[in-house]
C-alpha cells in the first residue's frame, strides 16, 4: 500500500490551533464537524458579558474616588486622572456607588457596573513614556521576524519531525539515535537523515530564538559556626539553584498576543446585572484594588499598570533514565491574565526555576541547625530569584502587553500557591498553627479565631519573648523573617493563597471525612462486621452507573495510590447513600468555593454550607472518632476562603493543581538526566518544549486546511516550496489514544458559547431496519409508530391543551411507513459550563450513549435531562428520561433529588418520543441501595434497571450541581 502523507491539516481552534492531520479532504471536513462544530444556537454572554461588555467605557468618577491608604494619608492624583477629591472611605473594602450615565446604559443591562480604578488605569504610552491620546494606534514593534521561514530548521518536515519526537513522543535520547540510523538504512546513497544524532537535534532547539529565556545559577552555603570534631557534609557542600530571569518571564507573558482578548489592565470592580458585586479573575478581587491604592501614592505612577506576580512550588519525584529524582521547581505567572487561560495551560503558567534541597543523614535530620540552616536556604533563594523585579516594584517599567501598546509596568508580589507543609516553610511558623492567623494550634476553629499575622507582629513578638514562647504559645519560628520581609508591599501571611486540591479534596475530604467513616465503622462494629460493610460499599461504589468524564472505580476505594483525580472522583461517587448531612454540606461547600464566578449570593451559600458542616460534623467527636476534636489546620482554612475570595478572585484561579499539571510538561520529558541533557550549559528540556510550542505558534497557519509536512505539488508537477504563506507548523500529528477517548466522553470544547446544543453521530448505526414498523419489532417497542404519531401531533399543536399522549390516536398526524428513518447509537451535548473542564470560552462536550453492548459486558443508556418547563427553576423544570421524582423535595440529608422509575398501569416504562432540541445533557443517577447487600456479579450497567429509587447526583459535575438543586 502506497504512503498517504496528511497534508489537511485543521487550523481551527478559538485558542489555539487544532493542527491535527489528514490525507483527504473528507476526513478535515468530518474532523471539524465532529471536534470544530459550528453551532447554531443563540450565544450566551461571555465570562463576563452577563455583567458588562469585554471592554466598556470607564465609569464617571463622581463619588469613586480613589479610596485613601491604609495608614491615612491622603492620594494626590493629578487633575487629569480625578476629578474630586478623596472621600473618607476604607481602604480595606471596594465600595462603589457610581451610576453609569446614560451612554453606558445602553450598553449595559440595568444597574451592571464595571469600574476600572481611577488612577491605576493602564494608560497606553509611546516610547518615552508620553500618554497616547484616546484611540492612538500601538507604538511599532521592532523588525517583526519573518513568520513563514522555518529557521533554524532547514524546512517544515525537520521541524515536525523535531517537534513530534521530542514534544509530542518524548523519546530517550538512544532511540532517537536508533531512529536515526534506520532512516539512514532505508534512503538512498546520497540522502541524509534529517538529523546525524540525538545532539543534533537538540542543539537545533537550542538554537530556537522563540522565548529563549537562558538558564542562571548562584549556589548557597553553610557559613556559620562549625561544631567541635567531625563537620557534617551539608555545612560544607555548595547548594546550587537554578533559575530564569523572573523579570523577562513575566514580560513573555504579559506581551502574549494570544491574550490580547484574556488580560485585565487595570484593576476593576464588577456588579452584576441585581447590583451584586462578583468575583471571578484576580483583579477584578480587593487585594489588587488595594495594592494599587498603596502604589498611587507615588505621583509617578500615575497611569502605571499593575502586573502582580503569582508564584508557586511543589517538590515532585520524576522517574528519569538514571534512577529517581526529586525536583524542587518554581513556578510563576501573573494575575493579569484571566483564570481560565491560567486554568488552560496556554503558557500563562512558566518554570522559573529549581530550588536546591539539602539533604543530610539521620544523624543530623534533626538537627536544629540543620533545619535552621534548610528554611534560610529558601528563604535566600526566592529572594534572589526575585531580585529582577525588584527595581520594577517602585519605578515603572515600559513593558509591551498583547493589544500591542506599551504601558508603565510596576510590579508586584502576590499569592503563593503551596500545600500546607509548604505554606508552613513560606509562612516561618511552627506545623500545626494556621499560616493566616494567630489562631491557637490547639483550638484553631474556636473563640472567633485569631488576628491576622504580619511581618510587624512577628518582629514585635521576637522583641517580647523567648525562643521557647515563640515557638510553643504563638507558632513562630524564631530565627527567621519570611522572604517577603524584603521586598516592598509584601506580606506572605496575606498572600498565602487558598488550595482547593489539599486542603478541601485531599485534605479535608480524602484525609478526614472518608477515614473517619471507616474508622466510625470500625467503633461501632466487629472487625468481621466491619470487612463485610466495607466490602459491600466497595461493590456499590463499584455499581454507580457510568457518567461522561467520571472516573470509575470497579474495585471500590480499596487501593492505595491516590491521585488529585481519585480524590475528586470517590468525592462525587461516595457522597449520596453513605454519607451524612456533615459529608453533603462539605461537598456543597467544595462545589461552591469551586464556581468561576461568584457573587454575594454564592458568599452566602457558601457560608451556609460550613454552618452546617460544622454543625453536623460533631458527630464524629461524639461517637469517638475524634474525641479530641477538629483542631486541623486543612479544615480551619475552610474558614478563611470567604475573605480570600474576596481578596483573590475565583479559587480555581489559585489552585495548586495548575502548578501540579505544570510537573508533566516540566519534568516528565526528562527521559534522560537533566544534566546528561544539557541544562548547565543552555535551555531546559521544559524550556525547550516551550520554545517549540512558540515557534510552531509563530508560522502562519494555512487557511485553506492545507499543510501536511510532506510537500505538495503543483499543476506542473513541481513541488510546492516549504516557505510559502499557507505552512502550517504542526500538521501530521495522530491524536493520542487517552485525547481520543476523552473527546469521545467529556471534554472542552473551544468555540462560540452557547447555551446548549444536542447533535446526533455523524454516523448512523448498521444493521438496523429503516422501516418504522419493522424497527419496532426489532428493538421490542412495539408501539414505536403510535409514539411517532403523538410526536407529530405535540409538534403540530405546541398549544394544545392535550399533549399527543392523551388524544385519540385518530387526531394524531399519519406517518409513511415507507419513510426511511436511521438510527444513532450516540450524541453528543455541548453546553456552557466554565467550572467544569472546558475551553476558554467555558464550552464542555459530553458524549451521550444509547448502545446494545458496552465493552462486551451489557447495554449502555446514559440518562438525560429533558427540557420541562423553562419557567421553572431547575430541577423543577427538568424531566430526567424515564423517571418521575419521588419526593416534591430534595432528600434532607443529602440535599439531592430522588428520581423512581415512571411505569403505566401495565408495570412497564413509560416511553416516549421526544425533539432532540429538549434533550440539555447527561443525567448521572445513583441507586439507593437500600439494605440488601449487592450480588458479586452485579454490573454496574445493570443500576438503571434494578432499583426503586435513585439519587440525581449533582455533584457529577459544576454543571449539575447548578442546574440539579
């Protein structure tokens, strides 16, 4: 069989091009109706159109000030910038009470406000800094780069091929070389492999001048007193830390053309459309409003945009060619950009560097000096790390930004995103006290919690007491100040930021709801007993009905490795029969912190939810299992997120599962030593990646599909040069097994937002009849053309005071039955759900199924909501297929919908034929067991058949949860 090179390749993508490759025109066009579709529906807003247009006027300045600082004194912005003086109001809170004139409110829907800050407002600047008049065009950029030349490579196939083995396949450096030699075998004397080894190939990456932000390092050691006889090898060694300029990542990111439509310039406060203040993006949040009051005290910056730094770290073992590794990595991004690009990978998020982790025997494990000398250490590093912005901090820099302008940059340093033994190393407190709050280790969640930790109280209470005090009655470690001390309008204990992976999923619910319920288990029964509860939960938790990106667990919870994605996946399967009112109100607390928007309605739901997670949870003291109490530093920080919220946006925003994702791309290509590979002496493999992906994003895609790396011809025959205007840079990639598993269950989906949207396969099942008639014998719905006929006549007669069902069949619309009709075996639903995983326009895909065997086992029949009555809200106006409720109220210890099965008088299902259009999504139903324990043998494709009542879980996804209440 001849070679077919794919030379369609697919340019769509609203962030990012698809570049998937195929050798016919049929299979792009299939591709993009399948991946890419073009949706018909009406567009919802935006992320934030519901409350105000992506870029509205600025609001008058009548009674919006600039709030006063903190200590005071008054703001003396100039008179261009503000047109009455300061009013006496907090710093501390964004009050607004502007009302748009009419010009906005025709923009705008009633009493939507969007106000950017007054003085702070990203003026764009030319060159030298001048104020471009209003509607100026960008300043020029330097000489643009030619975007359709393949340098360094030698042509397009070089680069695909670099690309594909080093990013794509990630293949050991000996294979690429094994590679190599059989294409050398195979061509004919005189043509030359693309590449003469693996050193080859990376030395052209290296030379990639995309983004190339070069590896430096400084090393750290020991120099204080030495001990009487033998000197510990870790006071002598030389600890190395490697690192990238902080301050040119961040221009990277922040000059990112492809955020030009993602980034905020200027701080803002949004209301929505009921006058409710809302919180989603990190400066659109009090913390940035805040600091940049505190900076528009200097005259200077007047004007200035403010570019706060985001950090996170994370130790990580990687399993690389020369054994196991641990790393130590830094991450940095900016809170200009909006969460859902930080969320999408899209390059928001940059390695900046590797901190050193020392390492001693046992002997000296403990040792006080040791572990002294271990958090300096740190503390040194991120402060050199940092240096680079330092200057940048107080004096403006001119910093191009992605819309093309130039605007003056200050920086500065905001949350850090850790879990809590790290929040402990950055915080320089004792373990088991709160990194926030001076709050008692012993009672942390009692007598209204503590005051707020600040540098200034750490000195002051180093000034009052000993070491001893220090560390047993206030949590402080006495012999250090974080990092932060030093650099201007830093606090770490404010930028601490909330952790949604451990503290709420790992922690609080993995860690400590689900042992204790075992351990519950375990007080209230024998060990016999307690095997063969435990043993059924398995079978039940294995019996949860398949759902669209759920993970599932065939053998129970009784494994050991967990991962961020089991914990978040046993959450949703565990929570409705086993647990209690404590666990249901935790797990609406998790799905309402996890919201990326959030308004004062959602501050109060969620401080319902701990109301009553606190209020149920005693039950677990008074039973035994904690008789000490809950004193736990990951549930007290539960108490925090409110105000955090406040302060820092959305949390999902500031998680460390985006630092945790960012291992895989930083690290994981490390199937050889990143020494053996070259990172002393020039780019990081992590880097290295990066590089391509900016080159493979600065070649000009072909509009015409076109692009495959293997050239085409022409009419003449000749071939067709690399360097022409339609080279794509990816082109003949396949999309991995897992990428094609996903995006036939659950995904995100780039595209036009939309409320919902329902198509059919694009391939229609074999081996079916195409007679009504005859079809309904073979599937065993004998009434198959009466139902058609009442679905015509509900269709015909959308007013009618009967439905179809209820007429007599004579008023019902004929149909041919000689009319050809298909069947499909699955759909797929697209709808707007920007919690959940999604595109950056907040689209989700799930796949709907209705199939006769599922992976040999059984039927498959996903469950579906149906459109009742849109007046209704919510569940109220929703049917799930075959089911009516069973109660005129969700469950009062679960908070969820209870759904039976909907028989007619003859015990059987009700059926009926309903319009695609009615159908919105997946539906996820939970059986409720009952006390009969499961047979061994039971399948979980049989629970939509074999019980009384279900649960609608909706904690399935954020999607559900919004819309199953």
């Amino acid at each position: 069989m001849a070679f077919k090179p794919r030379r369609f390749v697919c340019n769509l993508g609203a962030t990012a091009r698809c570049r998937r490759g195929f050798v016919s025109l049929k299979g792009l066009r299939h591709h993009h109706n399948s991946i890419h579709p073009v949706l018909t529906h009406d567009d919802i807003p935006p992320v934030h159109d519901d409350i105000l247009p992506a870029h509205p006027p600025v609001l008058p300045l009548e009674d919006h000030p600039l709030s006063p600082p903190p200590e005071g004194l008054p703001c003396t912005p100039s008179p261009d910038r503000l047109t009455n003086p300061p009013s006496p109001r907090s710093p501390y809170q964004a009050y607004v009470e502007d009302a748009p004139d009419e010009d906005d409110l025709e923009l705008a829907p009633p009493q939507a406000r969007r106000i950017q800050h007054p003085i702070l407002d990203g003026t764009p600047v030319d060159a030298q800094g001048n104020d471009l008049p209003a509607g100026a065009p960008p300043a020029p950029y330097a000489a643009n780069a030619d975007t359709t030349d393949w340098a360094p490579f030698e042509n397009r196939a070089q680069f695909e091929i670099t690309d594909f083995l080093f990013r794509h396949n990630q293949m050991l450096a000996s294979h690429i070389d094994i590679l190599l030699d059989l294409w050398a075998a195979s061509q004919h004397e005189g043509n030359d492999p693309p590449f003469t080894s693996h050193t080859d190939l990376y030395n052209k990456i290296d030379s990639i001048g995309h983004g190339d932000v070069p590896w430096e390092s400084f090393s750290i050691q020991y120099c204080g007193d030495l001990p009487a006889g033998e000197t510990p090898a870790w006071m002598q060694s030389k600890y190395e830390v490697w690192f990238r300029n902080p301050r040119t990542l961040i221009q990277n990111q922040i000059g990112n053309l492809d955020y030009v439509n993602e980034m905020d310039y200027t701080p803002v406060q949004v209301f929505d459309a009921n006058g409710q203040r809302t919180w989603s993006d990190f400066m659109m949040a009090n913390w940035a409003w805040r600091q940049a009051n505190k900076i528009a005290e200097d005259p200077a910056t007047h004007g200035g945009m403010f570019v706060l730094i985001i950090l996170g770290s994370d130790k990580t073992t990687v399993s690389v060619a020369t054994g196991q590794n641990e790393y130590y990595s830094l991450y940095i991004s900016n809170g200009n950009i909006h969460n859902n690009v930080r969320r999408a990978h899209r390059n928001g998020v940059s390695l900046a560097g590797f901190l050193s982790i020392p390492k001693t025997d046992r002997a000296f494990a403990d040792n006080a000096t040791f572990r002294s000398f271990r958090r300096q250490l740190y503390h040194l590093s991120l402060a050199q790390i940092l240096e680079p912005l330092r200057s940048g901090m107080m004096t403006p820099e001119i910093t191009r930004c992605p819309d093309g302008h130039l605007r003056r940059v200050i920086y500065g340093i905001g949350p850090y995103i850790a879990d809590y033994p790290e929040q402990v190393m950055l915080a320089c407190i004792v373990s088991g006290w709160c990194p926030r709050c001076t709050a008692h280790r012993d009672n942390l969640d009692g007598g209204g919690g503590g005051g707020k930790r600040s540098h200034g109280l750490t000195e002051l209470l180093m000034e009052a007491y000993d070491d001893k005090e220090l560390w047993d009655n206030h949590g402080v470690i006495p012999d250090i100040l974080p990092f932060t001390a030093s650099f201007p309008r830093a606090n770490i204990h404010e930028l601490i930021s909330f952790d949604i992976l451990h503290q709420v999923i790992k922690g609080s619910f993995k860690d400590h709801l689900v042992t204790w319920v075992e351990q519950y288990l375990k007080t209230v029964h024998t060990a016999g007993v307690v095997t063969t509860i435990m043993a059924d939960i398995d079978r039940r938790i294995a019996a949860v009905p398949s759902f669209p990106g759920l993970r599932r667990f065939p053998d129970g919870r009784g494994f050991k490795q967990w991962t961020g994605d089991d914990s978040k996946a046993l959450m949703k399967a565990m929570s409705p029969p086993q647990m209690v009112r404590a666990i249901a109100a935790f797990t609406d607390f998790c799905y309402l912190v996890r919201r990326s928007i959030i308004n004062e309605d959602t501050l109060a739901e969620i401080d319902e939810a701990l109301r009553h997670f606190h209020a149920d949870c005693v039950i677990f003291k008074e039973t035994g299992v904690r008789p000490t109490g809950f004193s736990l530093p990951h549930q007290h920080s539960l108490i925090h997120y409110r105000y955090l919220i406040q302060e820092f946006g959305a949390p999902n925003g500031l998680c460390s599962s985006i630092t945790e994702s960012k291992h895989i791309k930083a690290l994981a290509a490390s199937r050889v030593d990143f020494e053996a590979r070259g990172m002393l002496k020039g780019p990081c493999i992590s880097e290295s990646v990066q590089a391509l992906t900016i080159a493979a994003g600065d070649v000009v895609p072909d509009n015409n599909g076109n692009g495959g790396a293997v050239p085409d011809h022409n009419g003449d025959g000749n071939v067709v040069p690399d360097h022409n205007d339609n080279g794509d840079a990816m082109g003949a990639h396949l999309m991995p097994a897992a990428a094609r598993n996903n995006a036939r269950n659950a995904n995100a989906v780039d595209g036009p937002r939309v409320q919902a949207t329902v198509t059919l396969a694009r391939k229609k099942a074999r081996g079916y009849p195409r007679r009504v008639d005859i079809l309904a014998e073979r599937i065993g719905i004998p009434d198959l053309l009466l139902l058609v006929r009442q679905f015509l006549y509900d269709q015909l007669n959308p007013d009618a005071m009967l439905a179809g069902s209820d007429v007599d069949i004579t008023e019902c619309p004929r149909f041919d039955t000689n009319s050809k009709i298909s069947v499909f075996h699955s759909a797929q639903a697209i709808f707007y759900s920007l919690s959940d995983i999604c595109g950056v326009g907040g689209m989700h895909r799930q796949c709907i199924r209705a199939v006769p065997t599922w992976h040999s086992k059984g039927s498959r029949n996903d469950c579906i909501f149906a459109e009742k009555d849109a007046n209704l809200p919510r569940m109220r106006g929703l049917h799930v297929a075959q089911f009516v409720p069973a109660a005129d109220e969700p469950c009062d210890q679960t908070g969820m919908w209870l759904q039976k099965p909907d028989f007619n008088a003859g015990n059987q299902r009700v059926i009926s034929v309903i319009h695609l259009d009615s159908v919105m999504r997946v539906a996820h139903l939970i059986p409720m067991y009952g006390a009969e324990r499961l047979p061994y043998d039971f399948h979980f494709t049989y629970s939509l058949f074999a019980f009384n009542t279900y649960y609608v879980n909706k904690f399935s996804d954020h999607n559900a949860y919004e819309v199953a209440f």
